[in-house]
C-alpha cells in the first residue's frame, strides 16, 4: 500500500512553477471575478430600489402628515379669523344701535320737554281750559261712581272750577241719572306752580285720581311712548311681537 508524504518545500515550488498552474489561474480568476462584482451589482441595485421605495414612501408619508399640519393650521386661523371678524361685525352692529337709541331717546326727552315747558298754554285760553276740566272732573265722577267726590285744583283756577263742576255735574246726572255733589278741596289746593288740571278725591278722601296736566304728560309719556316712537321711527323690523 502506498503512502502520502507531505510536500517538501522545493516539491511544492515546482508545482508552481508548471505551466498548468498558470493556465488554470489565468482562467478561474477572471470568472471568479466577474461572478463576484455582476452579485455586487445586482446586491446595490436591490438595495437601491428597496432604499427609492422607502425613501419614497417615508416622503409621502412626510408630505402627507405637512399637508395636514398646514391643511390644520389655515383651517384654525380661517376659524379664528372668520370668530374675529363675526365678533367686531357684531361690536359695531351693536354700537350703531345703541347710538340710534341713544340719538332717538334723546330726540324723545326734547319733545316731551318741550311739551312740558308749552303745558300751561293750556290755560291761557279760558273757555277750552273749563271745558277740559269738566271732562277731567267726569272722568274721575264716572270712575268713582260716588255720591259726594272733590276736586282739588290750583286757587287761581276756582272760580273756572266751580262752572266746570257744576256743568259736569249736571251732565253726569243726565247719564248716569243719578246726581253727585261736586265740591271744591280749598284746604288742599294745588300747588301754583303746576300746569293746571284738577284732582278727584273720593273714598273719603282715599282715592286720588290726579287728572293734572303734568301727571297727564307723565302718563304719555309711558302709555303712548310706543306709539309715538312708531310714528316717529316707523315700525321696529325686529320687533316679534306688538301688544
């Protein structure tokens, strides 16, 4: 049976310098070679595309979530801006309102001033102002619906109270056909410097209906102020409801 040496070292230096050895390693090499750097290429270029598709993918991602974020933040300071633009329209709404109330309530108080400073226009002309008082001493007759009443009225005016009386009296038993005692209050006369106008006591001195002009106005003023405010400004377009 034969056997194996190892190689001594001019053997094995031999072996390399045989041609064949060349020719072999000319051959091998360039092949091992190429297989080598066509799976290297191949290797990048995979990783290539799978690196473009994660980048493009990570972008989109990152164009989606900016979108959004801008997309939130116009839409918030569209919000905040369409809030801020409703509240001052509404501000100057409000502050034009208020400076045409303000404005007509002035317009108001000078009209009925100046009714209040004409009041005692009302009698200067004798013959209209008994013919008022006596409506205003039935008025108070009709609503008291009392036996005996007084009238209290200003010193001045007592002389034209007693034939205001007496004629309303008169006229009162026509409708009522019953009579009434008219008497004048000179213990409690109206103050001088009122307007003029009359008071009627009854219920023994309980009730008062006070028929004075200054109290009339007064009257008018809260009664008839709706009225006047439609006459004068026309009709409330936001107003729902009307008595």
């Amino acid at each position: 049976m034969s056997q194996v040496h190892a190689m001594s070292d001019d053997q094995v230096n031999e072996v390399f310098q045989f041609p064949i050895y060349y020719v072999l390693l000319s051959k091998e090499a360039p092949m091992s070679n190429h297989l080598s750097r066509s799976e290297a290429l191949e290797k990048a270029k995979e990783i290539q595309i799978k690196a473009d598709e994660e980048f493009a993918i990570e972008k989109s991602k990152l164009v989606r979530q900016e979108t959004s974020s801008i997309d939130s933040t116009y839409e918030k300071k569209f919000k905040q801006a369409a809030m801020s633009q409703q509240i001052t329209r509404s501000t100057v709404a409000n502050k034009t309102r208020l400076r045409i109330l303000s404005s007509r309530q002035e317009l108001l108080d000078d009209l009925f001033d100046q009714a209040r400073g004409r009041l005692g226009e009302g009698t200067k002309d004798k013959k209209r102002y008994e013919e008022v008082v006596r409506n205003l001493i039935l008025e108070g007759a009709y609503a008291l619906n009392e036996d005996k009443i007084q009238v209290r009225a200003r010193k001045a005016d007592y002389d034209l109270v007693k034939k205001a009386s007496e004629a309303a009296a008169k006229e009162y038993k026509q409708n009522v056909k019953k009579d009434v005692q008219i008497d004048i209050d000179e213990a409690n006369p109206q103050p001088e410097g009122s307007a003029g106008g009359i008071s009627i006591i009854g219920g023994a001195g309980k009730i008062d209906i006070n028929n004075t002009f200054d109290e009339r106005l007064k009257l008018l003023e809260t009664e008839a102020l709706p009225n006047i405010r439609t006459t004068l400004f026309g009709e409330n377009q936001n107003r729902k409801f009307h008595d």
